[in-house]
C-alpha cells in the first residue's frame, strides 16, 4: 500500500473513537471529487442483525436476476449447520463494508442530503443501501455493504447485445424505484453504477448530487402548452433582433440559472440548454449515454471541456434542425455557423458503425444490434417529455433480452 495512503488510512482510523474496533481498513477503492472510498472489514457484523434485515437484503440484492445463483456471492455468505444437521437458508452479512469518506470541505446540508436520500432509498432494489453513518466534528463516513464490481473499462468491449440488455435492465430496475420516489440521481454514469460482469448484478451508487424532482420552482417552457409556448416564443423572437450576427450586445435578458451539475458527457441536452424544471429524464439520457458508448465501443463517447461544447457534440449527430426544436422546448434559441453541425445530422445507427470502423466494409448492424438501437433511440429522445421512463423501458422488448 502506498504510503500517503497507508497515512490517510491512519488519521481515519484515529479520527474516530472506537474505529478499530468496528472496522478493519483493508485498501482504498476508489477516489473521488466528493469522497474517497474504503474498502473494510466488519469486525461486529454479527450485531447487526437487528438493524438489518438479512432476508429482506437477500430478496433485494436478488430481485434483478431471476437467474442469479446465490453460490456466486460477492460478500461472504454464511451457511450454519443447525444441530440437527439441517443447513439454514443463506443469510448474506455484509461483512465487507465500503467506508466512504466524505470530503470536510463538502456543505452539511449537501452530505445531509446524500444521507437522507439514501435512507429513503433504502429499500429500493439495485440501490446500494447505507447501513449506517458517523459522524466526528466535521468528518462524516458513511458505511454501505461492499459491492464487487469491475472497471467498466475492462468489460465493456466485450459485452453481447444480450448483456448490455441484462446491464440495462439491473440499471434499469434500480433508477424505476428510485423516480417512484421522485429522485432524481443526476450523475448517472459507469463509475457510479457498480456491476459485477460475472455475476451480473450491479448496484447504483452515489446520491451527492441526488436531488427531488421539483426542487426548482422556477417555471420553464417545456413545462407550457406547446401552443401558448409557441405563440410566446415567436412573439418573443420578432421582439429581438434575429441574433444571426452572434451573440447579442447589451443583452438585457435575466440570464438562466439552473442546476447543471452532473458529469460532462452525460448531462441532458434540457440540463445544457438550462432547463428549469428538470425531471427524471436527465437520467435516462445518461443512460442513453452509456448505451452508446457500448455499443460503439468508445469511451469516453462525449469529451467537451464545457456546456456549450457538449451542446456541439450532441447538434452533430443531431443535427441542428432537430437541436433547435430542443432548445425551443427550454426558451433558447440555438444558431450555428459551424460547419460540421449539418442540418440533418446522422442517425444513431451510422455513428455505430463508423464508430466500429464497419462503414467502409458495407457491414450492417446485427439483428440484435438493431434492436439495441431502437431502444437507445428511446433514450436519446431530445425531448424529455417524450424519452422513455425508466419503468417504461423494464417492459420494453430489449431489456427482455437475455432473461431466459
Ligand atoms: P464519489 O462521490 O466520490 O464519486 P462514490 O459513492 O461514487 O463517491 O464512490 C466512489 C467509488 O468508490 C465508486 O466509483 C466505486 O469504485 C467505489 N465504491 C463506492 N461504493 C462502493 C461499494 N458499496 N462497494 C464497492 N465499491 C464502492
Ligand atoms: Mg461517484
């Protein structure tokens, strides 16, 4: 272990009074901009049993997957002979636990929030649950069962249409109960949704920069009638000058603010184009993300340094007849001189096999791949009101796939 680490790990352990006697801190798992992540042993995980409720854990962890074998575990499962030699049903313990440390120069009520939210979501399947949190003057650590899980890097070029539906569907199950509670995460994206490719299970984690669904009371355009926000907006538009010779001088509209945090790449087009009141969709449209970045084996698939490059990106695939109906839907206007941002822009199935260097050879795309690109396109929707939900897209046919 690395010496600055092996530090850190010394001054959590002292931090907290009676912390070698809970835990045992094994390695350091992950680091981030908020937190940096543990891995640990549970030295009392016997004594939870009252606070934690190990069938109920069982059918949790299990639902996802009707297919999952209990065997492949990936915390230690513990099988006890009974005195008349019967074998008890398994009870999963967590007795690895991921400790989470929660940077000092974090707000208390964003750390707050991060608590709450998770103890909301407690039950909700695919979510890794918190199992408890301390907290010692201004440190917090937050304690969640270990979850194995490998580097997306390492898996994604090799997963079948069939597995990215099985993917889909455990990332899918767990953002389902997650929006039932009117969450949204916000930062959907392949570090943050752990999966164990052998397994094929996988838990969403990271509820920083969760929020609830309306937390912004500022009204936005998406939200009006399509008929009024039309009128409106043209009389709106015939009012200014056309701003066709760039960026209007002495602009004396309010200027936008809205939440745009998450992870450049995979924000929403409304969360670029500042949409007010934005839903749980801004997290199906990570999804999409993630979906086109498997199937065209490219990661990261967006780069930009900056929002108004995220927005280049996404006009040129779109194309900017349909990117600016989607900057209309927030009240923006979107106008471009740049000339890879084409009218039309491509489909979703070109970029796929140029991005596979398979539009030269004349291949097409699978069957199956097909398919997969049906579903994206649902995802991708521009319009958020019309992008398939997250419960809507477990009864879709794509993430049937691979179920039996
Ligand atoms: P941050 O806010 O710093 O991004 P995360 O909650 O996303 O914190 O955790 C950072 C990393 O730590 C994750 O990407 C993952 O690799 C690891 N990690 C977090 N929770 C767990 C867990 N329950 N089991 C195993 N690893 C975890
Ligand atoms: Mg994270």
């Amino acid at each position: 272990v690395d010496a600055n680490i092996q530090h850190d790990m010394e001054k959590l352990q002292s931090a907290f009074p009676g912390f070698r006697n809970m835990y045992r801190l094994i390695k350091r798992i992950g680091e981030g901009t908020f937190s940096t992540v543990y891995k640990a042993e549970d030295l009392v995980y016997d004594q939870y049993d009252n606070s934690w409720d190990m069938e109920k854990e069982n059918e949790k962890w299990t639902a996802p997957l009707k297919s999952f074998n209990s065997q492949s575990s990936t915390t230690i499962d513990d099988t006890s002979q009974t005195q008349t030699g019967q074998t008890q049903p398994r009870r999963r313990r967590p007795k690895y636990v991921a400790i989470k440390k929660i940077y000092v120069t974090s707000s208390p009520t964003r750390i707050l929030n991060e608590l709450e939210l998770l103890h909301v979501l407690r039950n909700c399947p695919s979510v890794c649950p918190l199992i408890t949190a301390f907290r010692q003057t201004d440190q917090v650590i937050a304690i969640l069962p270990y979850f194995r899980h490998a580097d997306f890097r390492e898996y994604f070029r090799k997963m079948t249409v069939p597995d990215m539906a099985i993917y889909l569907r455990c990332l899918f199950t767990a953002l389902s109960s997650v929006h039932s509670h009117n969450i949204l995460h916000r930062d959907i994206k392949p570090t943050n949704f752990l999966y164990d490719p052998v397994t094929r299970r996988g838990v969403l984690v990271d509820f920083g920069l969760a929020e609830r669904e309306g937390g912004d009371r500022t009204p936005c355009a998406c939200h009006e009638d399509p008929l009024v926000r039309k009128t409106r907006l043209r009389a709106a538009h015939n009012a200014s000058s056309a701003p066709n010779n760039g960026y209007p001088k002495g602009d004396t509209r309010p200027s936008r603010r809205a939440n745009r945090a998450g992870t450049r790449g995979f924000r929403a087009p409304e969360v670029l184009f500042k949409c007010t009141e934005q839903t749980t969709k801004i997290d199906i449209w990570s999804v999409g993300v993630i979906l086109l970045t498997i199937l065209s084996r490219r990661f990261p698939f967006f780069n930009s340094a900056d929002d108004v490059e995220a927005l280049i990106e996404i006009a040129t695939i779109f194309g900017q007849r349909r990117m600016r109906a989607a900057g209309v839907l927030h009240g923006c206007m979107l106008e471009t001189t740049i000339p890879t941002i084409g009218m039309q822009g491509f489909n979703l199935e070109r970029i796929i096999l140029w991005s596979t260097c398979r539009s030269d050879t004349g291949e097409t795309l699978s069957d199956d791949e097909k398919k997969a690109v049906e579903f994206l396109n649902r995802c991708l929707d521009l319009d958020p009101s019309k992008r398939i939900s997250a419960e809507e897209a477990l009864e879709h046919d794509f993430l049937k796939m691979g179920m039996d």
